[in-house]
C-alpha cells in the first residue's frame, strides 16, 4: 500500500528534542507534548539518529501505558532517518544503514519503521545515496523493518536529481522525499522549482518540513540551543527578517502565526499532488463515532503533508490551534470556493470570536488575509531574500568520520535481537537486550528525571483548539 494512502498531512518532527535548538533537551517536556500531540489528533512523528536524544525521548514518551493502552502502534507512523551521524559525518554504508535501523528500532520500542529516510543527501555522493537506497529496500522485503524508503535533504534541486536517479536505475520511484525550509513565507522554491521534477519522478509523498525555516521566521529570532547558533541565515537576511515581522505587528498579527499558517495551508493544497489521504486530526480514541468532520474523516482527496517543530505545550497549542482553523476551510470545500474575496471580512484575531460567521467563513477570509500579508512581508524582504537558499553543504565540507564510529558499529553488531517480545507493534525489550541497549547507548536521564512534572495522562479539556 502506498504511504500517501494512510499517512496523515500534519507529522510532529523531533529536532527540537535536541541541543541544537535547546541548551537542555532533558528539560523539554517531550512525553508531555508526545501525549498532547496524540490526543489533539496528531498521529506521525519524524525523528533522527542525527537529534541528538531525540528518538530516545520519543521512544520513551511512546513506551508509556498511556500510549500502548490508546494508541496500537499501527494508528501512528514513524518516520526516522539513516546516514548523518554527526554536522560533518555521514554513513552511507549498508552495514551502518542496517545498525542503524536496528538501533531505531530499538530506541523507538517498534518492530517496525513506517519510513526512513537517507538523511541530508546533498552532503553524500550520489552513488551512496543509491546504495543506501537498496539496502533500505532489501530491509523492506526481506524481515519488513523498513515499510517505505525515501530522502531528505535542503537543495531541491539536489533532491530532483537524485529521485530521478532513483528511478532511472531502480525502475522503482522513491516513496517519500523531504524539503525542509523550503516552502516558507521566505522561499517557496519547493513548489516552483521541485514539484514538477518529483511529481514526474513518480514521488509518492513529499512532505514539506520547518515551516518557520528552522525558526527563522519568528519574532525572537533563530533558536540558540547549547551548539550556539548553528543557523545558516546571513545576517542580513536576519535583518530583513526582523523588518517582515515589525510589518506583521503593524498588521496586529505575529510573524510566526503568519508564516505557520501560510506554509501549512498553502501547502495542504499545493503539495496536495504528492500528499496524503490520512485525517488532518484523527478522531480520539473515545470519541462519538457519529460525529463526522472533515479534520477527522479527511476530504477523500490528497492533502500536502507539514512537518512542524515545537519545543513547548503553548507552540503546540499554537500551531494546533492554526491547524484546525486551516482545517475547518476544508469543510464543504467546493460550496463556496471563490466566494472569499479580499473585500470580505479580514480577522486579525486568531479565533473567531463573536459567533456571526462560521468557522468556515472564518477560516476562508483568515487564509485570504494571510496571503495578503504575505505579500506585503515578501515584499519586504525584497528580492535578494525571497526565494534565496543558503549553501548546503558549505564549499569546505569533508565527510569525517569519528575515530569510535567503526567502533560503534561494532558494538551495535554485536546486541542480539532475538530476545524480543512484539506486542501488537510496540516492542518490549526483554532483560538481556534491555540490557544490551542501555549498554550500548545514550546518555537519556531515567525516566522518572524527566517526568518530575507527572505524567500527563491526558491532555485537560480546557485546551483551545
Ligand atoms: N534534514 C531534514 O531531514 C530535516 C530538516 C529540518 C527539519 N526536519 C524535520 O522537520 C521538523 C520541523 O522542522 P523545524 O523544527 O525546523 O520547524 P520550524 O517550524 O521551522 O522551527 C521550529 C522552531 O520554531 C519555534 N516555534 C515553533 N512554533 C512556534 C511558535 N508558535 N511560536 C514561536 N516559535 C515557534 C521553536 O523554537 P524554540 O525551540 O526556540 O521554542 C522551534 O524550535 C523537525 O523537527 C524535523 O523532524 C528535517
């Protein structure tokens, strides 16, 4: 089965649950935002062996009673990734594509990934792409780890060319390719330059990733996690940056409302030929089966899949929150398409407040007003910023692998994975290999050091959404 027919078009990323983006990601609620992402409808979750603790931290928050009694691992996708092991390493090999599936696997507590990608491809040579590519695949139809196979990466023309690559000596086109920062109030060469190549390079899913561009696009600047400032902006684009959002004040709305609201809806309709059948919010596991709604039936059409990053419960709630507006335009879509028109109403509220309009005439002069303003922002930034991609990699980059990594490989050869036990999905790691892993990892702080607050069994009923 195709991934477009089940994945849902909004995927929780996990690379804020690492230091690049926060001085400490042991004090990131992150079984806490893992729980309310579920419970508000959210059911895919992109993470990497590049983040740092961030599968750890995802695993742990999915290793929970909570999750195994509400949530059966095939309600949700997990999409990780293989080959980037540090800034300036990367691993292509088979051997280490294949240790590092088993090692996600495990960090995960799953028998199976929903899909992996060849992680930031742009840095590798071609070759290797397509080494990784088949060995991901020989996983796929040999023990069924793998479920679909695709890459990420940041140049889009880099991603065209591999995926035609892909299919030219495959015969076999990639399940899913991933852009970030790349169709964004800033940049949307996503659509302009890529969607044509990867729609004809037979892509199934291309999700569009960091709609705040890594947190460019957002009052107080990029996140400084405790790798300092790892951003790749100029200054200048800073600059230009900052004058876009003192414009958004004026207008009485915030940059990162704006830009989050014009990446995701934007692209749930743009990349709408290369997204996904899933709900926009799955319904809750106790809710009235006789309430239907667009957010959680879907539309029966393809919707274009976002990947947000959040580092805290009033983010989520936030983009939660701009989610379902964007969502409830989706209802009766075709009654009255071109009915909004800018003359109409134009809220600079996020919420519809006086109860005189549906939230569907809501939600149509909301997206009519975001345009505007975009507009007005890209303007701003002026023609040197809009549509500009910063170097990735940099013209000095050289692959250096670290002197353990040989090493590591190893010993994560050597863990067995026999002694588990699949339950439904989820994977209970049974004492000699429970063992085995906490041997051969991380550096996670036990369980009960992050969830100091009290596990968040469920999120209140008093979130507005
Ligand atoms: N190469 C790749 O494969 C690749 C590259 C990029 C992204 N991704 C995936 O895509 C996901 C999303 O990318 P991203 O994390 O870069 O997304 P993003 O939306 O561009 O940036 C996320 C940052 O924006 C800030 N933020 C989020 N919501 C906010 C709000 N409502 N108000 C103010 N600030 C807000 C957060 O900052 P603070 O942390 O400071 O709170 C967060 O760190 C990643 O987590 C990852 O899973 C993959």
């Amino acid at each position: 089965m195709p991934l477009s027919a089940t994945l849902a078009p909004l995927i929780m990323g996990t690379a804020t649950f690492n230091s690049q983006y926060n001085a400490d990601p042991y004090a990131l609620p992150t079984t806490e935002l893992v729980h309310r992402a579920l419970n508000s409808g959210i059911r895919a979750f992109d993470t990497s062996p590049y983040y740092g603790p961030a599968e750890e931290l995802l695993g742990r928050a999915l290793d929970t009673d909570f999750v195994r009694t509400n949530f059966p691992r095939d309600s949700y996708h997990l999409l990780t990734k293989v080959g980037r092991i540090a800034s300036s390493s990367f691993d292509y090999s088979p051997a280490w594509v294949r240790q590092s599936v088993r090692r996600s696997l495990r960090r995960l507590h799953t028998t199976y990934l929903d899909a992996v990608y060849c992680h930031d491809v742009e840095f590798v040579s071609p070759a290797d792409v397509l080494a990784a590519v088949r060995e991901l695949r020989r996983l796929r139809d040999t023990d069924g780890s793998v479920r679909h196979v695709g890459i990420s990466g940041y140049p889009v023309d880099v991603l065209c060319d591999l995926a035609e690559l892909v299919l030219a000596e495959t015969g076999e086109p990639l399940d899913i390719v991933m852009s970030y920062a790349n169709f964004t109030l800033q940049n949307t060469r996503l659509r302009s330059r890529a969607l044509p190549r990867l729609i004809a390079a037979g892509v199934d899913c291309v999700p569009n990733a960091s709609p705040l561009g890594m947190g460019l696009l957002r009052r107080r600047g990029v996140p400084i996690g405790s790798m300092g400032d790892f951003h790749p902006a100029p200054d200048a684009l800073r600059h230009a940056v900052h004058a876009a959002d003192q414009l958004a004040d004026a207008h009485g709305d915030r940059l990162e409302v704006v830009a989050i609201r014009f990446a995701l809806e934007s692209w749930l309709r743009d990349g709408a030929p290369v997204g996904a059948l899933g709900p926009p919010l799955a319904r809750a596991p106790h809710a009235d089966p006789g309430f239907l709604s667009a957010a959680t039936m879907g539309t029966g059409e393809r919707l274009g899949v976002s990947v947000i990053g959040v580092s805290t419960v009033d983010e989520l709630t936030e983009t939660l929150r701009v989610w379902h507006s964007i969502v409830d335009g989706l209802e009766n879509r075709d009654e009255d398409l071109e009915k909004t028109s800018p003359q109409d109403t134009l809220p600079t509220t996020l919420t519809p407040s006086d109860g005189l309009i549906t939230d569907r005439a809501w939600s149509r002069s909301r997206r009519t007003h975001i345009l505007d303003l975009a507009a007005k922002i890209q303007a701003v930034l002026g023609p040197e910023w809009v549509d500009y991609a910063w170097p990735s990699p940099d013209p000095d980059f050289v692959n250096v692998l670290p002197a353990d990594h040989l090493a590591a490989l190893e010993k994560d050869a050597a863990i067995p994975d026999v002694d588990t036990k699949p339950v439904g999905g989820h994977l209970h790691l049974q004492p000699p290999a429970a063992a085995a892993a906490a041997a051969n990892a991380m550096v996670t702080p036990p369980m009960e050091a992050l969830e100091q607050r009290g596990p968040i069994e469920a999120a209140p009923a008093n979130i507005t959404l």
